[in-house]
C-alpha cells in the first residue's frame, strides 16, 4: 500500500458489481480519500473507492494483465 502516491495513475482489475462473472482491466489514479486525508483512494468511474489491502491494483497495464489472464482466460480444450 506505501508504494502508490497521490497522482499516480495505476491499473485495477474491476469486476463489475451488477454482473459478478465480468471483470475488466481500468485506469484509476490515486488521490487522497476525501473523507480523511490520512488514507489513499482509488478515484475509478467518477467515484471514490477506499485503497484496501487486497485490492488489484498495478503500476502498469502489462502486470495487471498478466493476473488478470491467470485469473479469467480459461484455456479451451478440444
């Protein structure tokens, strides 16, 4: 959590609240939480979200897709 700072655009896996089986990679930034300024916040869709621990969150897009296809890209098999 020490490693992001305030302005920093970063990379989350999003899964979508209103369909649980979709899940995409998303630019946020990282910004001061609004409420208190002594914790760090996702700013992602036009909203703030609390930095939490186990959150997916990636300084570039190619490490977080690289667990977002361990994660969702299911191998097919003939």
């Amino acid at each position: 959590m020490n490693e992001f700072k305030v302005g920093e655009e970063v990379y989350v896996i999003y899964r979508n609240p209103h369909a649980v089986n979709v899940a995409n990679i998303e630019k946020a930034e990282i910004v001061e939480h609004p409420n208190d300024n002594q914790e760090l916040a996702l700013f992602l869709h036009d909203a703030y979200h609390p930095l939490e621990e186990d959150d997916a969150v990636f300084s570039s897009f190619k490490e977080a897709e690289e667990l977002y296809n361990q994660l969702f890209n299911y191998q097919q098999y003939d």
